[in-house]
C-alpha cells in the first residue's frame, strides 16, 4: 500500500506538552520501557530494518551539510542513511549498548557520526539546533505522546523538517501489540504507540506548529524462513516479545506462540515456502512554521 495525504495546516496556537493524567507514574513506566528495549537485542531485528531509514532520508530529502537528529535512533538504520547523505548527524536514544551498535556500524563505514544518550521526551539541545528530525519506530514509543512530539518539533529550525517512520494500528506490529496485550496489558493510562502510525493523531500532535504535514503510507517485508522461525527471532531479540514471554508462565507462554502464530500466517504472502508479512507503516514529512 502506498497511499499520500498531504495536510496544509493554518493554525497558529503554540504547541505544548499536554498535562499528565493524574496518579500515572510515567517515570516508572519510562523505566520499564528502557528496561525492556534494553533487554535481547535489539540490533538484530534493527539492520533488516536498514531499508525504512534509506526511504525516510529521501522523503524528507535529508542534504549534504544539513544538521540532523536522530531521536530514539536505536542501532542507527536513519542516523547512517542520514551520513551516508554528507548531513551533519547527532544520533540519541536512552539505551546506551544500541548507540554503541550504532557507533560500531558508523565506522565500519567510515562516516562522521556523534552519538550520545538522550531521552526522547527531554532532548538536551537548544531549540531550532537542527535542520532535519528524524526517528524509525522510536519516539512512537514514549509513554507520553505529546511531550515527545513538542521535543521534535521544539529542536528543529522554522522551515525544518521532521521526518518519522511509525507502525500503524491497522499493520502487522499495530496488531502484534493487540495479541500481545491481551497477556501482558500495557500500563494503565499510556496509549498505544500505534497511534502515532494514524494520520489524524499525527494532526493532532504536530499540527498546530506545522506549516505542512506529509503522510504516505508503506509496507515493510519482514522477511523470514517461517512463522516459527519469527517467533524465535522475536522472542530472543525483540524488547516487547522478549518481556512478554518472560512474564507468562509456560501454559501462557504457548498460548502467546499460538496466537502469533495464527497471526503471521493469515497475514504470510509467501506461501509455504517462507514467510513475508507485510508490516504497515506511516511515513511522514512535517515542515516547521
């Protein structure tokens, strides 16, 4: 699927971080999720997605020179598209051992990157530091959506770009996180990080300070030799499989197996032979006012 939106917004409201809901302790839950993207490997399952970070650096047409953030960058599939286009890049995330995976990549290729810890919802640069924002399936993650997208927005220049790569809650991942859900229920008050794949959250959350907002929507291949061999991979590799598995007693455990079993194989377009699901994502382009 390969569908465009384009939203030209007039809005001239000030953007800011919408309040807390009372008695959530999003420090906690921000810890658990450091915790759990800390936990297996990330890495692995982050360089098949190497192909999401070249198509972000060509949507938001990331240039030789320009300045660039990569939030919550993971192992650096946007951080290295971006330095592989001569930009001047920073790439964050508040796991250090991912950074680290991505350091070792940047200079096995001998590009120019700086790397350092920071926290989606509390960038520490100063406003309109950077040409160009960019994050694939990272800052959808934050547990408090509205901060993270006013630190987007209040790091890059006017006339800048953000640039973001986020799961749909109609795709493949938007329901994994469901099947998943139903075992291990998300904590109380936070909203799914699917949302951030929804073309009308995306108005919500950037609109008011957006002179432009593009949205497309793409399909990822995970590609693997079967349902089984995903589940492996997921379940060593992957933070949120990885957790879920390991708070289910085994009875539960095997019911979780089953579900995302039945998953990818309704959603399979390889046959018997392999396994290749396409996994939705939105692609989006925002121009800062």
């Amino acid at each position: 699927m390969n569908l465009e939106l384009n939203v030209r917004t007039s809005n001239t409201s000030t953007m800011a971080p919408a309040a807390a809901p009372a008695n959530v302790d999003f420090n906690a839950i921000k810890q658990r999720q450091q915790a759990t993207w800390a936990s297996g490997d990330f890495a692995i399952i982050g360089t098949t997605l190497q192909i999401v970070g070249e198509s972000l650096a060509e949507a938001v047409d990331v240039r030789a020179g320009e300045a660039v953030l990569d939030v919550a960058a993971g192992n650096g599939n946007a951080t290295l598209a971006a330095a592989r286009r001569f930009a001047s890049v920073t790439s964050t995330d508040y796991v250090p051992h991912l950074l680290e995976k991505g350091e070792a990549r940047a200079k096995a290729e001998g590009l120019d990157v700086q790397f350092q810890v920071a926290d989606a919802e509390a960038l520490p640069f100063d406003d309109a530091s950077f040409d160009v924002v960019l994050s694939t399936f990272g800052a959808m993650f934050t547990p408090e959506h509205h901060k993270a997208a006013h630190e987007l927005m209040r790091v890059v220049r006017s006339g800048g770009r953000i640039g973001m790569a986020n799961w749909t809650p109609e795709g493949f991942i938007g329901q994994l996180f469901r099947v998943i859900g139903a075992y291990v229920p998300p904590p109380a008050g936070t909203k799914s990080p699917a949302l951030w794949g929804s073309e009308p959250r995306i108005v919500e959350l950037f609109g008011p300070e957006a002179i432009d907002i593009r949205c497309v929507r793409r399909d990822f291949n995970f590609r693997y030799r079967s349902a089984a061999h995903w589940i492996e991979v997921f379940r060593n590799f992957y933070g949120p499989t990885h957790k879920a598995y390991a708070a289910l007693d085994p009875a539960r455990q095997a019911g979780l197996t089953k579900d995302i079993t039945a998953l990818l194989e309704g959603l399979n377009v390889a046959g018997s032979s392999s396994l290749v699901v396409p996994g939705e994502y939105l692609e989006l382009v925002i121009t800062k006012k």
